[in-house]
C-alpha cells in the first residue's frame, strides 16, 4: 500500500474473487494485483478467514461482521442502558467528566 492511502475493508465482492481465483490456481501475488491490494493483505484473509481449513466467501463476510459487531457493543454500552444514559446526561450538565462518571457508574 502506498504512503498516505486508506486502507479500506475487503468487501464481500472481493472476497468471491478471492475464492474464485484460488480455486483456478492463482498465486497470491497475482490475487493481490488483480485486487489492488497487498499480498499481505490476500494471505491474511485467507489465514484468519479459514474454516476448518477451507477459505468460503461468505463465511468469511459473517466471522468479520461478528468480530466488527463485538468490538461496537463495548462502546455502545451507554447507549443500550437506560440506567447509564440517564446517569450521563444527569452528571454531564454538572460539569462531571466522562472518566468520573465511569468511576462513580462503577461504584
């Protein structure tokens, strides 16, 4: 990847393609210039994307949503509690800072 681009998620589409060109016998290099993307990139997600050995496109869509959803809910805690939510915006108008708020929610 180039100095100063965004890396940006594989979407479900690339991953079919990923899969597809797999199957035909295509190296990784060529997966990841035929992509755009890194080599790096194309072994990473063959890797970590692997079920019971075999990469599927549509699993591998799934295990990242899943991975994705669990890192939101820590921060979206707030959110979900009507307790928490009205502690906030009960302290937040007393000048409270969001860490002493945490610290007297924890108490």
């Amino acid at each position: 990847m180039k100095k100063g681009t965004k890396y940006s998620q594989l979407s479900y589409e690339e991953r079919i393609k990923i899969a597809t060109l797999k199957e035909h016998g295509e190296s990784i290099r060529s997966i990841a210039r035929i992509l755009g993307r890194s080599p790096n990139t194309i072994t990473k997600e063959l890797l970590e994307k692997q079920v019971k050995g075999l990469y599927f496109p549509k699993k591998a869509q799934h295990k990242t949503y899943w991975r994705r959803y669990r890192s939101k809910i820590n921060c979206m805690k707030v959110a979900l509690s009507k307790d928490l939510s009205d502690l906030v915006y009960d302290k937040l108008p007393l000048g409270w800072s969001p860490e002493r708020i945490a610290g007297y929610a924890k108490r």
